[in-house]
C-alpha cells in the first residue's frame, strides 16, 4: 500500500501533534533544514548535518543526535519501502514545551519533527530555462548573532514573498544598508570576467547547503574559486550571469532581473550567457546521480 505525503513524525511518532507549548511555536526557537530526497538517502545529508548541528549549537538547543538518526532513518525507510524516488524531506528541532517568557526553560527536552514532501526531478523547467527575478522592496534587518543560520522566524522572508504572485519565480533581498544578500529562498551567485561571486552573509541571510556545496566541490571542480564579497545592485547589473541556488531545486539560471516594483521594460536586466551556470549545474547532476 503506497504512502501519502505529506508524512509527519514529532518526536518518532507519525501524526502526533506539536504542543502549543513548543517553543518552537511560541517563539520560533528553533532551527529546521530542508533536503532533497532521491531513491533511498538524502545525497548533502553530510552538510545539511553539519549546518544543523552547528546552529544547534549557537542557539544553545542541546539534542540527542542517535535519536534524531533514529526518527529520520524510519522516516527514511517508509519512503525506500515504498518506492518514492523523489522527495523532500524537512527536519525541524526545537527547544522543545517550555513556560511563558523568555527565559531558558532550565530542563530542555528538545522536539523533532521530520515531514517528507513531494518532490521533483532536478531538471524542471525552471532549472533548464531559467527564471525571472525581482528586487524586493523590504530591506532584511542586520542580526550577526543569527546570520547564517536557517532559524524558525522566516517572517521576513514571508512579508518580501508577499510583494508578488507568480510572474516572478524569486525576489532578491537587500540589507537596510542596500547590499545584496540573497533571495527569497535561495542564494545567489555573480559571474563577471569568468569569476565566481557571492555574497556575504556575516550580518544576514542563510547560509545553505547549496551554497556551501557550490563554494567547496562544484566550482573548483571546473576550475572555479569563488570570492565572497559584498555585492550592491549595480555590480549585479554588469554581470555576465547570475543563478540562484537552493538544496532542494538545485541551480537557477537567472534570465531577467527587475529591479523597479512596476514590470516594466526599462527595468529589467537581461541575462542571456549561462555558460558556467550550465558547467555547475552539470557537475551537480553528476553529485546527485541525476
């Protein structure tokens, strides 16, 4: 009998439910990481383990890590069982049920829920295409104590998501001081002169596993370094090609980037040389055996 996703565990049990109490809930401590599942494992799993653990750590949320590859390996082993091919898999932790305020509760019993989703093959349309692009209007707040991580409080992200419907497959972030950060959901890299750019997230923005994979493996593989700098609009509309990346869709040519509210021709910035993004999206397809 074939399994419906979405599938939910809290805590190893399916269905259950999440405590109002969860602080998780009550004030988005926590932290969460989203993966692509493909015939069997998650193939970054090593990376999105790391960032998980690392920002664990930051937030001070201790968690058994035998018991969170207990949950996730049954978790996992429904799907192999069943034969689902691509999935994408989410793993929430939290601080766990705590009292009113914010103060630490001083017994922490951490919560984790892991939800399996539908997925996709890498190559959609968006991946071999391309996609357009907007400058959103909200400015992300500068926070060092919580840059890079992927915390609960995605709010945001939300109200820049809310600044558009669907003519638009992203919008890219700025800071309060006009640097570009990242996008919506996704990263962002430059390519001028047959360099690689992206850039800094020291003060905000999510540091992903896409990212971080593109950074070490992906560009050195074709002979690439990547420079992290701090980028502003005008560097991104001399460029040669920009992308996006995302550890669930993988790498985004950009084809047109809008950088007024209004869709207009004047505008947009078009982008028609993906020479390096198809090399990176290339060497992708053979790390994740698609």
């Amino acid at each position: 009998m074939s399994i419906n996703l979405p599938l939910i565990s809290v805590n190893g049990i399916l269905d259950a439910a999440i405590s109002p109490l969860d602080r998780g809930f009550a004030y988005g401590d926590g932290v969460f990481e989203t993966c692509r599942y493909r015939h069997g494992s998650i193939p970054l799993w090593d990376c999105h383990y790391e960032r998980l653990l690392h920002s664990a750590g930051r937030l001070n949320i201790p968690f058994d890590e035998a018991l969170l590859a207990q949950y996730l390996d049954s978790m996992l082993a429904c799907l192999r069982g069943d034969g689902v091919a691509q999935a994408v898999v989410k793993i929430t932790l939290t601080r766990g049920v705590g009292g009113r305020g914010y103060r630490l509760p001083h017994q922490v019993s951490p919560t984790y829920c892991i939800g399996v989703f539908p997925g996709k093959q890498l190559q959609t349309e968006e991946y071999c295409n391309g996609v357009s692009v907007r400058v959103c209007d909200l400015r992300l707040s500068q926070a060092p104590a919580l840059a890079g991580m992927k915390h609960l409080n995605r709010l945001e992200h939300i109200l820049a998501r809310a600044e558009w419907q669907d003519e638009f497959a992203e919008g890219l972030l700025l800071d309060t001081q006009d640097r570009v950060i990242e996008a919506t959901v996704s990263n962002l890299f430059v390519v001028k002169r047959n360099q690689l750019f992206t850039p800094d997230l020291s003060t905000a923005g999510v540091a992903g596993v896409m990212r971080k994979t593109i950074i070490e493996k992906l560009a050195p593989a074709i002979g690439l370094d990547c420079r992290i700098i701090n980028m502003d609009l005008d560097f991104l509309r001399t460029a040669e090609e920009i992308f996006l990346s995302n550890s669930v869709y993988g790498i985004w040519p950009v084809n047109t980037m809008s950088d007024d509210q209004q869709v207009a021709v004047a505008s947009q910035h078009h982008f028609s040389n993906h020479q390096i993004t198809h090399m990176l999206q290339q060497q992708l397809a053979h790390l994740l055996g698609e």
